[in-house]
C-alpha cells in the first residue's frame, strides 16, 4: 500500500509539472502565403490540440465578436501533436489579416473522452493582434529579401534582417543551409527559426528553400513539418505581383552513394521527379504571362563541377533556357558572384549570393532591380534588369 501511495504521488507530480511547463516553444510564423492562402506554424512543449482565430485587420476590436476558428486537421480528426501547422484557405488577395494562436495540451485519453491540461496562447489583451497579409498577383510593384548560408548564425542573421519590419518588404526568401545539419530537432528552431521569429516572421512571412544542409541527419525527414508547401514537398511555386517565382531543390552536392550520407540519399530519384513537376510549371499560363521569372536553388549550375551542382546544370537549365527565365539566385559558394547570361550555359543571369550578405530584389513593370548589401547595410553590388 506504501508503494502505491508513493506510485499516485509521482503520477500528480509528474501531471502538474507537465501542465505547469505547457508552452508555446518556436513561432507563430508564417508559411506558404498566397493569395488565397496562409499557413500559420508553431511548436508547444508538449501534444496539443491547436486552432487560429482570425479576424480582418479592420477598426473593429478582436473581442468584438467571437472570431472564426481554424483547426489542424487530418482524415476527419483534430491533430493532437507538438508540430502545429494551420492552414487558413478561402482568404482575399492583398488582404491584411489579424490572428491569434492557441494550443490545448491533450495530457491522455480515451475514444470518448479526452483530458486536457493547460492553454497556450499569443498574447493580444494588452497588446494588439498579430497581422499578416496574403499575396496579390495585381500588384504593380513589390520587394524581398534572401539571404542564406547562415550555419546557426544567430548574430549574422539578426545583422542581416534587424530591419526587415521597416524596409518594406513582402516576403523574405531563406536560400538554404541555414542549420549545419538536422541531427536533433532543436537544430531548426535554435538555428534560426526562434530568431526569425523575434525579428518578423510572425508578421512578414519567409519562404523556405531547402539546402544541402538541410538534407543532413535523422530529423531531415521531418523538414516540410516545419516549412509545409502549396505542393506538399520542398519545391513549388511563389506568384506576387507580375513575377512567378519556382523554388527548385538541389539536393545533396555529392553522388547519392556517398559514405558522408549513410545509406540513406535517394536525391537522384527525387530530382527527375521534380524535373517532370518543373515541365508542367514553366507550361503554365500564370509563368507565361509574368512579366518577371525568378528561379531559387541552393547550388548553383556548375557544367564541371561536384555532383549536386552538375545535376542542376544538367537537368533544370536546359528546361529553364527554354522557359525564358530572367533571373537565377543561388547560394552553397559562401562567396559573391554575379554571371552575366551564357555562363556555363544558362541564357539568363545568376548571381550566387554570399553568405554574409543580404540580397535585395525590387520588382516592377520595367523589370528587376538587384542590390547586394552588407552585414552595415551597405551597398556591395547594384544592376537592373530592364525588361
């Protein structure tokens, strides 16, 4: 009896601490943007069941009245997991919208009954809502930011975006390797998405392109857990304003057989069938009609070059020559270039971008214009592309 008095103590302990340490660990921040769609992802400390409230980022108070609620949801089911990606559909193009997250922690139970613990929530009762707006194919101009290479960097990344909420901007564009690896899941969030979050994404949102780096350790397969898609895998398409955008996944830099990659590389495979996707995309009539084509890959085309970088010569240029694509940005080198067209065989510019710079596009009716800035904000390279 002493035994199971000591066995009932530990169990209450353990449930309190439990509902006492409930929290929310990374995010909100935005994912997956358009113009009738958003995704908003965070991650609790424990299984949750989680929903967004919504509102339109009008005069009218958040408590007004009772706002619409969106839930995870899988086969009929709200999800119960630490992973919460809510995706908010039917929205207005070039629409700002309020939002505010909460997660229910779900401490057991059965098919009929469910217990739950502690509520985690954004804050807006003595601060205001967070805001975003969904993207807008009519509109006349807009900016973005890349950067990429960052390796955890903390310091590097808040120096490089510190004034993201203040320049403008409508989106950022992380061009892969911004962890060293994803050995641990903590590697995402203490790499650089907690401090994306302190800076703007939970406001502006960033699109995610996968590098070489990401592809690295046993929580690889979880990444479109943390950067959920239109397409459902790491590459897809990005339509603001007059320019289409196709993010493209370069996979691995070295042949799939590589001892580095443990057996596990399947990233031949994986690019012929992105190859067939890309096809289809530069066919369609939203890519034909832009009057600006920009293209993200982590690695850049190199004819005599290691594996990866071969393969996106070999594979995606000639496709890409074909389309008409005005602009190329990469990163992987860790150094600045800027190819004028025809280099190594592309028909269009690329410019690799270094790993302590940011990268400014400015897009309008007359074309691109591109600067290149440092860690001060300072101008490194300027050229337009007048279309």
């Amino acid at each position: 009896m002493k035994h199971f008095f000591l066995l009932l103590a530990f169990f209450f302990a353990f449930e309190s601490f439990s509902q006492t340490d409930f929290k929310i660990t990374t995010g909100p921040y935005l994912q997956n943007v358009t113009e009738n769609e958003a995704t908003i992802v965070w991650q609790t400390s424990g299984d949750a069941m989680s929903w967004v409230e919504l509102a339109p980022d009008d005069s009218t108070h958040f408590f007004r009245v009772e706002r619409p609620q969106y839930f995870q949801t899988h086969i009929g089911k709200k999800v119960v997991t630490r992973n919460h990606a809510i995706r908010l559909k039917n929205l207005q193009p070039g629409t700002a919208y309020r939002y505010r997250i909460y997660s229910h922690e779900v401490l057991g139970g059965t098919g009929s009954s469910t217990q739950y613990g502690k509520i985690a929530a954004s804050k807006i009762f003595k601060s205001t809502p967070l805001t975003f707006r969904t993207l807008d194919t009519d509109k006349q101009a807009f900016s973005f930011l890349m950067v990429n290479d960052i390796h955890e960097n903390n310091e590097l990344l808040t120096n490089l975006l510190k004034n993201v909420k203040t320049e403008k901007v409508d989106f950022v564009v992380y061009n892969g390797d911004m962890v060293h690896d994803m050995r641990s899941p903590e590697k995402i969030p203490t790499g650089f998405l907690n401090k994306s979050v302190e800076l703007f994404a939970s406001e502006v949102p960033f699109y995610m392109v996968r590098g070489n780096h990401e592809t690295r350790g046993l929580h690889a397969i979880d990444y479109m857990h943390y950067f959920p898609s239109s397409t459902g895998q790491p590459y897809y398409t990005i339509h603001h304003g007059n320019t289409f955008m196709i993010v493209l996944d370069s996979g691995e830099d070295k042949p799939d057989s590589n001892i580095e990659y443990g057996g596990l590389a399947a990233f031949d495979e994986f690019r012929e069938e992105q190859l067939i996707w890309l096809k289809d995309v530069v066919k369609s009539d939203a890519f034909r009609t832009a009057k600006n084509r920009i293209v993200f890959v982590h690695m850049p085309p190199m004819p005599d070059h290691w594996h990866g970088p071969w393969m996106v010569n070999q594979l995606y240029v000639p496709v890409l020559n074909e389309a008409g694509v005005d602009l190329m940005l990469c990163g992987h080198q860790h150094r600045h270039y800027y190819h004028e067209m025809n280099y190594g065989g592309c028909r269009f510019p690329v410019l690799v971008n270094a790993n302590k710079n940011k990268v400014r596009i400015d897009a309008d009716g007359k074309g691109l214009k591109i600067k290149v800035l440092n860690e001060q904000d300072k101008p490194e390279f300027e050229v337009k592309l007048i279309k």
